[in-house]
C-alpha cells in the first residue's frame, strides 16, 4: 500500500494492459478466471515455468523473457494442433520493478496479441526470478495431434532450421541478430500445427534438441527412427559460423529451436509441403520410421550409427525438461 | 540418464501416482494435456505460486507443503463455487531428491484425491524451492459465485473459525498439533462453496486476512461493510493462547486461514446454514453489507472504527498477493 512500486501497483499494471477476449466471462479480479468454452471442442493445457539463468541468460533483456516465456508454452500448444486462447503469469520477482515489468509484458503481451491470447489471471510473488505461464488452447473433439501416431514408413519432418538457438547461445555476444532472435524471441509454430492437423501422424516441439525429441515421439510411438544429416535444414548463420562437426552437433542436439519434428504418411507428402505453405513455414523432410526401436543418424559418410538422444535434460545438466504439458 | 534421481525419474514417479479421470483424454507424457469439458459449464481457473520462507516456513514438512500447495488453489475453486477437476504442477527443486518428492506428492495427492482431482501435467525445473499449481474447475453456465454481487443489506459471513493459521505460524515450535495443521493443512471448503452457489450474493477466500479479502469483496461490489468483533469465531486453541487484543489482531489480520468469507440477503439466513450444515461447516454472521464504502470494525467496547484492511500482501511484506486467479 506504501511505495509506488507494491505488488498491488504491479497487478494494476498488469491488468490495465491483459486484453481480453469475449469468451473470457471474469478475468484477472477475482479468486479465478471464468471461461467459456466452445462447443465440441476439447481443453488443451500446457505449463513450463523457466528461470534466470537456466532458461536463458541473466543479459536476456526483460521484453525478450517475457516474449519467451509465453512462446515456449504457445510452441506446446502448436505441437498439439491447438488453437491458443487463454493463459495465465505467475511471476516470482527480487524486487517490485515496475520499469522491469513494463518492459516484460512489452514482449509477453506483443505475441499475446499475434495469437489472440488473453491473459486471465496469476500470481506474483517475491524471491529469484522465475516465470511460469500456463496456456489454455481448444482442438475439435479428437482432432489434437499426439506424440504417440507415429507408424512405420512414415516421413519424420522438420520445419525451419535446427541449430539456430543452440548456436546463439554459444557465440552470446559475437551472434548475429538473427542467430540470437532464435534464442531469444522463438516463434511458435502455431499456423503449422492447425494446418498440419489433417495430415500429421505425430508431432512434437524441439525444446531439449532435435534427437531428444524426436526420441520422444518414436518412444511414445513404439516404433523407431533414421534421421539423415544430409537432410537437415541449415541457415545462412549457423553455416557461417561454425565447422561441420559443431553445426551437426547443433542441429541434432541443440535444444531450444521451438520447431515442429513430425511425421507424415508419404502419400500425405504434398499435402503436408501444400499445407506448410498456406502456414507460412518451409518444412523438410529429413528421415524415416522404422520398425526398429531406438534412433540412428546416416551422417555425411553415408555411415548409420545409433544416436543418443543428447538434448538439453533433467538435473544431469542446469537444463530441466517438460514433463508435460 | 545417469543417475537414479535425474529429472526424467522425477516425471517417472509423478507419473506413476498421478492419478486420472474419465475426462481426461490424455495426461502426462505429451506436449499438452487434453481434457474434455461437461456441456453446458464454464471453465473456472486459478493458480498460485508457493516459495519457502515466504508461504511456508522453512520447517515446513515436505508432506504438508504438498497438501498446502493445492488447498489454496483449490480454495480459490470454493470461492467461485466451482467443482474441481484438474490441475498442473511446476517445481522448481535445488536438487532431484526422489524421498522429497515421494513425501511431496504423499500430501499433494492425498488432498486431490479428495477432491478427485486428476494431476495432469507439469514441470520440473532446478533452482531454489518454489511450487505453482494451477487447478482447473467447472460451474454450471453463469453460476460462479465471484467478489463483485455483494449488497447493500446483506449479511456477511465467516466459515470455520479465523486466525488459527496466524497463530500457528506465531507459535511456531509451541503451536498446539491443531494450530500448527492450521497453517500447514489449510481445508478447502469445496462442499460449502457449492452448497452456496444459490444462496451467496459475493464470495472469496480468506488467504490475505478477513479484513484485507473482505475488502476486495467490498472494493468490488462498490460497498462497505461493518465487521463486529464480538461475533468472530474463534477456536479454543487461539482463546487459550494470546490475550484479548492479540487474538483479535489475528482475527481480522491473520492470513492462511482458506476460510469462506461471503455475503447473502438477511432473507436466505436459514438457507445459508442449512447449505453448512449439509456441507459439515459452521458458518457465522459476524457483520453488514453497508452503503458506505471502506470498512469498520465494532470493537468489543462497542465504539465502530475504521479500519484498515491489513493482510499480508505485496513486496512491502515477505508475502505475495495472487491477483487473480
């Protein structure tokens, strides 16, 4: 109640700029949210909660965590052919800052806005930063892409590049913009996963790492995978700045890209490149289903190899994985 | 991968314990959770973070921070009279000890099962000890109970008694088991919440204070409200251990209490403690909805003051205020 900067003057801060959504019956104000949803469809939920220094650098400017933080759950929705609507912000903050927080929902609110998210509601509370989001996404009753359809002699796909974010982090100061736009501000796949909802078998977001994720997919599937780095989509930036082993390290096990990895009957081939298209997004096709578990990598030598699934993971490393949502 | 308490042996034991319902079409292990909705209600959304020393004290049981970190989420379901359904977890742990979490998810999923509450999905994530749950509940269409209805005339009321929790944490190691569970084992009152669906007129929960929640109910409803402190419940325990001006300082103060403070027309009186009863709480009028904006308290000299909502809240205190859900 005292200072200019109490939690009370922060909430106000948040609220005045949530936007809303007529779907949204009572937002933030209340014990809860209240929130209609649209007939025939079903309720998709994710959350990922990231923190300083883990989850990106201390230098990360504020609008670049805050644009993170909702892309990262957004991304989840769109590895599930969701339609994003809600969401909500718990907040941990060291101090009441509220130049640091108007600089934060800068970036939170801009991709809130891009895909009609409305902010509904959340907590802030004191102590080491850390921002967990929560979104709330709609899909026609049984019409969410899973982890778990992949089928043997499918096509594994990849959209964008890989490698990208991983290669940001690693140069830090000597990146391109382009290079760490990916690891700072990475965009959520959104159009892709709706367009790829009549054509996908499975599909995942590459947060932990091309072969990390794909190695979920195959797991959840049953089934197992080839991935051909021949194949592998590549920037102009990642090319030019490393050597081929490091580039290849990047884009198999780099995490962080916040690309789709699906996969896709081969008849479905054109639909799958027509429909990426209408989305606004190159995809490529980069591998194979197979019966055999476990994952394998052709490299440039035409020699195929066991793959460990190395991304980002667990308390091994400072890097936690999503559990799910 | 290496070690016996790495992350994904974390997810595998949360997983394991999770529990589930009929409506959730898929849980734990993909990118999102698909969750179905029963036709013709709204979905009704609340979260909270809890961090150590700041919401529970660093003594606290791993057990009842467990139990803690889904009573005042689910409390916030109560208020709005919203059955529950689901929740999502994110824990942020200084180290993947597997005998934390067991004892952890011990009173975590003890409560949900209460309440049949499927946990379906998450994050685990390394840093210093901070828990976010985000429950999920339905109201039939336009039923919520919110803080906004109260009126002019209308009675207030208090389940349970208040300032129990206050006294626990006061006490501390001297607190008798019943003050200490107060604090620790706060009950959400999901029966009552419903059973006042057709009754309450404005509804939230006791988490900041009676004054200070009371205050939103007012702030909200454009109103006032007259407390007299000769009508506040109170347990044996808190008579016994502090004098006069204490107990009532921890009475209209206090916070961590998760009682219901509501409001209802003098008319629905009979109703309302006839939906307690069938709930198993008692319920108490302890004041008066007034024109006159702000509060005022009746001391027990019988003199009316006015009062300062005085709860825990912001970054003024080592408290959070959620704002909203």
């Amino acid at each position: 109640m005292s200072g200019a900067n109490n939690e009370f003057d922060l909430i106000a801060r948040i609220r005045t700029r949530a936007g809303t959504r007529d779907d949204v019956l009572l937002g933030i104000g209340d014990d809860a949210a209240i929130l209609r949803m649209p007939a025939g469809h079903d309720l998709v939920v994710s959350t990922d909660t990231l923190n300083i220094g883990v989850h990106f650098p201390p230098d990360t400017a504020p609008s670049d965590i805050g644009w993170k933080a909702l892309a990262v759950n957004l991304s989840d929705l769109a590895a599930m052919g969701a339609t994003p609507a809600w969401c909500t912000l718990n907040l941990t903050l060291p101090e009441a800052n509220s130049g640091w927080l108007d600089a934060f929902l800068d970036g939170f609110l801009e991709l809130a806005a891009l895909h009609d998210v409305a902010l509904v509601g959340g907590d802030t509370t004191r102590g080491p930063l850390s921002i967990t989001v929560t979104v709330h996404g709609f899909v026609p009753h049984g019409a969410a892409l899973r982890r778990s359809g992949a089928q043997v002699g499918d096509d594994v796909w990849i959209s964008g590049t890989v490698g990208d974010a991983a290669a940001g982090l690693a140069l830090h100061g000597q990146a391109t913009r382009n290079l760490r736009e990916r690891l700072d501000r990475p965009t959520p796949r959104i159009a892709l996963g709706l367009a790829l909802r009549d054509n996908a078998s499975a599909c995942i977001d590459v947060s932990d790492g091309l072969l990390a994720d794909l190695g979920h997919v195959v797991l959840a599937s049953h089934v197992g995978a080839e991935v051909d780095v021949a194949l592998l989509p590549i920037s102009g930036e990642l090319l030019d700045a490393f050597d081929a082993t490091s580039r290849i390290a990047m884009q198999l096990g780099g995490g962080d890209d916040y690309e789709l990895c699906f996969t896709a009957a081969p008849a479905r081939a054109a639909d799958v490149t027509a429909a990426a298209k209408r989305a606004g997004v190159v995809v490529t096709r980069i591998g194979r289903i197979e019966a055999q578990t476990g994952l394998r990598v052709r490299g440039a030598d035409g020699v195929v190899r066991e793959a460990q699934a190395n991304g980002y993971r667990h308390f091994d490393t400072p890097r936690d994985e999503a559990w799910q949502p």
